[in-house]
C-alpha cells in the first residue's frame, strides 16, 4: 500500500484554518494529529478531540520521555506533536494533517524531508483582527499578542511550499485540495 503524505499546515491565530480543516477532514483519507497543549480548552473544545489538555507537569513528563516529534512554545503555552501516531497512520496510507506554529514546522522540516508545508494567510492584518474580536474567546491582551505573533509568522510563510490565501472559504478549500492532488500525483511519489 501506497504510505500517507504528511502535510503539515500552519497560520496565524484568525486566520481561518480550523474552517478550512474542518472541510478538508470530511474525508476519510486524511488522519488529523491531535497535539498536546497546555493552553486552558475554550468553551466548545474537548478533550483528545482538539487537543490533549496536560498540565505543565504532566507535558514536561512526555518532553523528558521523548514521546514529542516536536514541540514548541507559543504565547506562553506549549504545544506538541505526539510521535506514536503519524507513522502509524502514513503506514496505513491516509494523509497525516499537523497543524503547528512555524517553529514547530521548521524542527519537522529538518526531521522529515519529505513533509509538505502549507501557509495559510490572512487577506489582510484588519481582517485577522476583526476575526479575533469576533470569535470572542480572548482577552484584548491576547488579542493583541496574537497579532503580533501573526506579524512575525506571516514573515516565515518563505520557509513553506504552498501558501493559502483564506479570503473566500470555498476558494482556500479547492486550493488546499488542489495542493494535496498535485502531491499525490507527483512521479517522484510513485518511484
Ligand atoms: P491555539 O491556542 O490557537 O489552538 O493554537 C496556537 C498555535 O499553536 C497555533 O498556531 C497552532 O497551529 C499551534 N499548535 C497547535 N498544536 C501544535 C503542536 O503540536 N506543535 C506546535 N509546534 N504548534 C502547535
């Protein structure tokens, strides 16, 4: 069986992805990496369905057991991929989706070359902002640590393969399809 392509995906806070993802996800081919983090769940997030909510104890325990592909900190939380499960599910052929912060893309850009690396944009800095404001779960102090953090990400999107702009939902989610054909097309993958 032909093994899975790993596709890791990242963008600033607002910019849409999680809408995007949800879209993509409908199908059965692609196995979403649910991350560790010990960011506090928002009121509509569950337990081992958006991520693996730890304590700082309990993620510094897995860092020291070396069960993290990768982690990072990000707005003084951490964040991290669990190794166990993407090379058991590229194994059985589905497409492995992380989604993670630029500093956590560019750690599995040198541990797995033949990752794809998608950027998601913002059509504009007002537009993230308002998206924010309007999703309504932050603080404005956080707010406005996310926009910076979204400035200082956009700057890496060169370090990527495929950049998404997320204007128009449908758009972004035929270009994101597209992206993944094109993959599993490639020569290269069949050779
Ligand atoms: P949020 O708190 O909004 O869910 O996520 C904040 C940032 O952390 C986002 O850019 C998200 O993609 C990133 N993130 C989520 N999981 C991981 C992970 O496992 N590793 C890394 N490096 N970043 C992650």
């Amino acid at each position: 069986m032909e093994k899975g392509i790993l596709f890791v995906v990242s963008a600033p806070a607002g910019c849409g992805k999680g809408t995007i993802l949800g879209q993509i996800l409908k199908d059965e081919k692609y196995y979403y990496s649910v991350s560790a983090t010990t960011r506090k769940p928002r009121p509509s997030e569950q337990d081992g369905v958006n991520y693996r909510f730890l304590d700082k104890a309990e993620f510094e325990k897995l860092i020291a057991e070396d069960a993290f592909l990768e982690h990072a900190q990000y707005c003084d939380n951490y964040y991290g991929t669990l190794k166990a499960p993407i090379e058991e599910n590229l194994a059985k052929g589905k497409h492995v989706i992380l989604e993670i912060e630029v500093q956590g893309a560019m750690q599995i850009r040198q541990l797995c070359p033949d990752a794809k690396f998608i950027f998601i944009a913002p059509p504009s800095f007002e537009t993230l902002r308002q998206r924010l404001e309007h999703r309504g779960t932050e603080t404005p102090e956080v707010i406005e640590k996310r926009v910076n953090a979204a400035k200082k990400e956009l700057e890496m999107k060169i370090n990527y393969d495929y950049c998404i702009i997320n204007d128009i939902l449908d758009d972004a989610v035929a270009d994101f399809k597209s992206v993944v054909r094109a993959e599993e097309l490639k020569i290269s993958r069949k050779a």
